[in-house]
C-alpha cells in the first residue's frame, strides 16, 4: 500500500476542525477562540517561512 501525501496544510486542518466543532458542538466558544489563534500562528510562520529559506 502507497501512502499518499495529504493535500491540506496545517490551517487548512484546523480551519475543518473549527467549521465541525461550531457545527457539532455550539457553545464551545472557548474552543475555537483558540483554534482560531493557532490558525492564525501557523499561517504567519508558514507566510515567513519561504522567504527565510530562499534567501540563503
């Protein structure tokens, strides 16, 4: 069996995790306050991330 790369980046992973927790679970506000905060830093370092490794 060949494994297959996964086509979705990290946010794109916690963007599914936030759309089923307010679709599955409301009120967990909490929650995705968070999720949407570890969204947001894993988009900023992958944002700098190309940049920093090109330019060496």
């Amino acid at each position: 069996m060949a494994l297959r790369g996964d086509p979705l980046t990290i946010p794109e992973h916690i963007q599914m995790i936030i759309d089923k927790e307010k679709k599955e679970k409301p009120g967990n506000e909490e929650k995705i306050k968070s999720l949407h905060e570890l969204k947001k830093t894993f988009t900023e370092k992958n944002d700098s991330t190309p940049a920093d490794q090109h330019s060496g």
